[in-house]
C-alpha cells in the first residue's frame, strides 16, 4: 500500500500540540507551516495542550488572528485557499455512532503526509516511546506509518519542550532514541524520524537553561526539508538517490544566499556567509588549539576564519570555498601574512569536503551555514563525529540533533560550540 502524496493537490500536516506551555505558539505555528509550506494543517491539541492554545491570543494577538482568519473548524483543507482545521482532545469520538463510522485517529494518519509534534511533553514523549496511545494524539502517533509492512514511511518532527532537569535526565535521551527507532531502516532512505532540540532560554519556570522550544523558524524549515527529502524520494520511485540532487539543493542555497546578502554576497557560489571578526574574536579563546590542531572551515570565503587561528595559536588550518574570488583573495592573505607552511586553501563543495577524510584528522570544523543547509550538514558531521570526536563551531544557527557544551552571541549573531 503506497502512502505517496499526490503531487496535484498541496502538502497535508498533522501538528500535533501537547501540555507544555509552549502550546501558546501553537496557532503561530500552525500559520507559518500553511505559509511557507504552502500546506493544508490539522491541529490536534491533547488535553494539557487546549489549556495552553486557549491562552495564545493573549501571547501572540497578531498570530491568533492570522490563525483564525485560516481556520476552518472540521474541515479537511484542499480548498483554494490555505485551511487550517483544530481537533479537540474530546474529537474522537464524537462523530462515531456505529460500526463502519470514520475513527478519527486512523483518518488523520490517512490524511497527513507528514505529523509534527511542537511542542513534545516530556510526559507524551514517555507515552509515544512506552505505545501508550490513551488520547487521540498518541493513537495516531502510535498507528503512524514507520516504513513497516505495505505501507510506506511518513516523516515524523518532534519538537520538545520541558524544564532542564527533565531534559536533562537520562530518561529523556533514551526514550527519544526508542521513538527514532520505530522507524525501519531496512526499508531504505534516510530515518524519518527527526529531532528538533530544545534551545537555552529563561524557562517559564524562570530558572534558564536547555529546554525551550525551538524557535518556530527552525521547525518550520526541518518540516520544509522533510517534505522536500519525500517528495524527492517519491518522485525517484526508491530508485538510486540522483546524482545532481545536491547541485540542485546548493544551487537553491547560492539563490538564497545571493538573495539574503546582494551587498556583501553579490558574486557567491556556495552558501557561506562573512564570519564577523567580533565572532572570532569572541570563540578562539575557547579553541583548545595549539600547534599540533588541524582546523577546517567549511566556506572559508576571505580566509579570516584560517588566518586568525593560525596566527594566534599556531595551528595548522585548511579552509575550502567554491567561490574563485574569495578563494584568490584568501590565498594572497594567507601569503601576505607568511602563513603558507600552516594555513591552505582549496577549492571543494563543502558538503564533498565535509564527507572526506581530512575532517575525520579534524579538531575543529567551522561552519557559518544558513539554515537551509544545516540539516544535511548535521547528518555528515555525526557520521564523521563517530569516527573521531572533534569540536564543531556553528555560527547563526543551532545544528540540529547536537547539543552544544557552550554559546555566545556578538551583535546579534549566535553562535554555538559542539
């Protein structure tokens, strides 16, 4: 049994919305993924969850009203215009009188190509690892589509929120490691099952640390990316993966890149952004570096990245960038401050680069990558990370799946170390 969308009509998301309260982000949520998905979205709210979205209008009176200018109560979308439909903890049943009737959890797992959990409780989390399935959510969840039997896997985005010391306790990890397994991976592809980490914050609790929702722009483009893997994996039939998939993916991030930076980026051929010297300033101290290290920056652009490391600790660097501008204007900066012997240059697709071996004689690997490119990217440095640990330095965006030992911020600019 084939669970394939049909390319003609749009994208079907199930957002699932548990009791946390981040669930006052629910309805912005539900908004951005209709946008910029351009997608059809169900919400299903848990009971702790209705407690929460009741409040949202309070939170975000802006979002409320783009929501409920969207919002078609019971209906199923695929209208001209974007539907956004919510389903109550107490919608189970409602509908059902007698055998034969429509179940509401088994229709919405027909009906989504695609479920996101945001934000995930640490209590339905224990549920979903456990298959406890004792509200409509976890019924649906635990039915879902895991690449098992006839049917096909649908991408499953949990998105948790919780205090720290919930996050924090060994529980946490080992649950979230039984739900990626639900997915089978002998039936080819990547795991559908992603992790959108919390990030470091003031809680609602008021104590600061790791647990707070992650920002709605992250979740919104691991949900984007997780449609754009299926329908490529779709449209290829389980076919070989193609070839000039990653040209199109870099050529869509040049776009971007050149769109976002036309000053600074007019004349880019890879999508890397200008480290600010305040960021570098900032992290190098940090480095455990020494004369021994091998540092890589993924896009090196000017060389700045490579020349300050090795200028101020005497390690060896190697930065690789497609881009023949920026990689002549680094190689004159590498020999004006007499750094041949310790710093080179190459030119390399960084997602090629990252691949190789050189990153595995890596202590530190450097990216400064939009987000777009960061979910790939996260996938090849775990790969690489198990062959040899080293310390990777992310800057603008958190890298998905990691957790980061420190971050920082310089002028707006975060940036997280690994």
């Amino acid at each position: 049994m084939s669970s394939v969308p049909d390319r003609r009509r749009r994208p079907r998301i199930l957002l699932g919305v548990t009791g946390s309260v981040a669930a006052v982000k629910g309805p912005q949520l539900a908004v951005r993924l209709a946008s910029a998905c351009g997608a059809d979205v169900r919400v299903l709210l848990t009971r702790g969850g209705e407690s929460f979205w009741s409040k949202a209008g309070e939170y975000d009176a802006g979002s409320w009203e783009a929501f409920r200018s969207m919002n078609r109560s019971g209906g199923s979308g695929g209208g001209k215009e974007l539907a956004v439909t919510v389903h109550g903890a107490a919608d189970e049943w409602g509908g059902w009188e007698r055998m034969g009737d429509p179940v509401l959890h088994i229709e919405l797992r027909d009906w989504a190509d695609a479920a996101l959990v945001a934000p995930l409780s640490a209590h339905t989390l224990a549920k979903l690892a456990a298959g406890l399935c004792d509200d409509t959510l976890t019924c649906v969840l635990r039915a879902w589509d895991f690449g098992h039997g006839d049917r096909e896997g649908k991408p499953l985005v949990l998105a948790p929120a919780m205090n720290t010391a919930m996050w924090d306790h060994p529980l946490t990890k080992s649950q979230l490691d039984s739900v990626r397994g639900f997915w089978n991976r002998e039936s080819g592809g990547r795991n559908g099952i992603v992790v959108v980490e919390p990030q470091v914050k003031k809680l609602a609790c008021g104590e600061v640390g790791r647990g707070a929702l992650a920002s709605v722009a992250d979740i919104v483009q691991a949900m984007r990316l997780v449609l754009s893997n299926r329908k490529d994996e779709a449209q290829r039939g389980r076919a070989k993966i193609d070839p000039e998939r990653g040209a199109r993916i870099r050529g869509a991030l040049v776009s971007l890149a050149k769109k976002r930076h036309a000053d600074s980026a007019a004349a880019l051929d890879a999508p890397i952004s200008p480290t600010p010297d305040s960021i570098i300033d900032l992290v190098l101290p940090k480095l455990d570096l020494g004369g021994k290290s091998l540092l890589v920056d993924l896009g090196c652009g000017d060389g700045r990245w490579i020349i300050r490391a090795a200028k101020q600790s005497g390690c060896r660097c190697i930065g690789c960038d497609l881009d023949n501008e920026r990689l002549a204007l680094a190689q004159t900066r590498v020999e004006s401050h007499g750094l041949s012997d310790r710093v080179e240059v190459r030119k390399a697709d960084i997602f090629e680069f990252a691949r190789s071996s050189v990153i595995e004689q890596a202590d530190v690997v450097v990216l400064y990558l939009f987000r777009e490119a960061m979910l790939t990217m996260s996938e090849i440095l775990r790969q690489r990370r198990s062959m040899r640990n080293f310390t990777i330095v992310s800057i603008g965006f958190t890298l998905p799946s990691f957790v980061p030992s420190w971050e920082g911020e310089s002028k707006g600019i975060r940036v997280f170390l690994y």
